[in-house]
C-alpha cells in the first residue's frame, strides 16, 4: 500500500509539473485535436509556425507550433497520437510582447549547446543571432517546459542580405 501511495505522489507532482508557464491556457494540456480550427481559444489568433522537436523516424513524434494575437503569444508542445490528431502535452503563454519581438522554436543553443528543445522570446535585430530576452527548455524525459536562463541563449537571426 505504501508503494501505491508513493507513485500517486509521483504522478501527482508530475502532472502538477506541465502548465506552469501555459497562463490560461492551461486547459488545452492534454487536448486531442486533429484540425487547430478545433481550438476554439484560439479565434482570432495567427499561426506563426512550428517545428520538429523529435527525429523524423522517431517513434514519438513531437513538436511545436505558436500562435499570436496582437501583444499574445501561444505555443503548444504537442505529441502525434495516430489517427487521433495531435495531444497538446504542455503551452507557453507569453504576454506583453513587443513589437520586435518574436518566437524562436527549434533554431536555439546555450552557448555550444544546441537543442532543438531551446525556446525563446528574442528582439529581432540584424544580427545573424538574435539574442534572448527569456528561454525554456521543452524536456523530452520529462514531457514539459523548464525554465531556462537565457543569458546565453541565442537564436538563429538574420542570414545574409535580402
């Protein structure tokens, strides 16, 4: 009996881990959904895009895509689930944006560490690497967003001249 309570307790703390960062849109975690139209929250929003968070012959497939409306932005972590669509596992809720700010998803390292798990809310700038004003880290163990220092996070910027 003792160990039955033991892993509740552990369930519980992990299920409590995901959503720390979703806002309110913490009720979307967990979501099946095969068609964003499904997502009623989401009215009014843009898609700005998405990414790959897994290798493509991995058998888990994940990945990521945000959304914005006006000084909001919405990104969800999701998993394919078959012929069910696509589970939302975790959201990043973001408010206050600036103008010349924007979501870097997949295309971020710390210092020589690159991971495509790296995410940040960085100032466009003409740089090759925009640096980040704030960073998360979607972990893949553990199926959540962490909070990450983002003093040295930088994203891919502006690639040569238009």
């Amino acid at each position: 009996m003792k160990h039955i309570r033991l892993l509740l307790y552990f369930f519980c703390l992990s299920g409590f881990s995901q959503g720390k960062f979703a806002g309110g849109y913490g009720s979307l975690i967990g979501k099946n959904y095969r068609d964003e139209k499904e997502l009623t929250i989401l009215y009014g929003f843009t898609s700005r895009g998405g990414t790959l968070l897994s290798d493509p012959g991995d058998p888990v497939s994940l990945s990521a895509s945000w959304y914005s409306k006006g000084n909001l932005i919405v990104a969800f972590f999701e998993q394919k689930d078959g012929d069910k669509g696509s589970v939302i596992l975790d959201v990043l809720e973001i408010r206050n944006v600036l103008a010349n700010q924007t979501l870097s998803i997949g295309d971020c390292k710390d210092g020589d560490n690159v991971s495509v798990g790296f995410v940040a809310l960085v100032n466009e700038t003409r740089e090759e690497r925009f640096k980040a004003v704030k960073a998360w880290f979607f972990n893949r163990d553990k199926i959540r967003l962490e909070p990450w220092n983002p003093a040295r996070v930088t994203c891919i910027g502006m690639v040569g001249d238009d």
